[in-house]
C-alpha cells in the first residue's frame, strides 16, 4: 500500500520532495478522473434491465477500494511531507 516509500530517495532537498508530493498529487487527481470515468459507467450499466446486481456489487467495492488506497497513499505522503517541513522549522502552521 505505502510503496511509494520505497521509491523515494533518502535524501531529498525541499524543492524535491516538494515536487515529488505535487507530482503525486497530480498522478492522483488523474487517477480519480480515471475512476469517475469507470463509475459512470458502471451506474449506466446498473440501470440496464437483467444487470446483476452481485457483479455491480463486486465492481463498486473494488472501485471504492482503490479510491481509498490513493487517498490513504497521498495523505501519507503529505503527513511525511509536513512532518519534514516541522522538523526543519519551515511550516509555520497546517
């Protein structure tokens, strides 16, 4: 889930971890457009007559679900992001 821990470099300077969290918030943004796209079609399909409500069900749980893992990644990210800010006395508040 938290990956992307792995694919930061250890030692960043400010401008850099600050690019890398607009980045990934930019790559999350994109994400949602991707999974509001899916959504849509997947309530389209739900208003079909003879649609399966068990297939609709399992599609919507797993759409939610990678909705939550990208929020849950870049929320870390910003926590991390503003937890460096405090200890180099940068962020004044949040």
């Amino acid at each position: 889930m938290l990956g992307w821990l792995l694919r930061i470099p250890p030692v960043l300077t400010k401008a850099e971890e600050e690019e890398e969290l607009v980045n990934a918030h930019r790559r999350q943004v994109e994400e949602t457009i991707d999974i509001v796209r899916e959504e849509m079609k997947l309530l389209e399909a739900a208003d079909d007559p003879g649609n399966q409500l068990d297939e609709y069900i399992s599609k919507l749980n797993a759409v939610l679900s990678r909705k939550a893992v990208g929020i849950a990644n870049l929320q870390a990210r910003l926590a991390l992001f503003q937890r460096r800010l405090t200890e180099h006395n940068v962020l004044v508040s949040s």
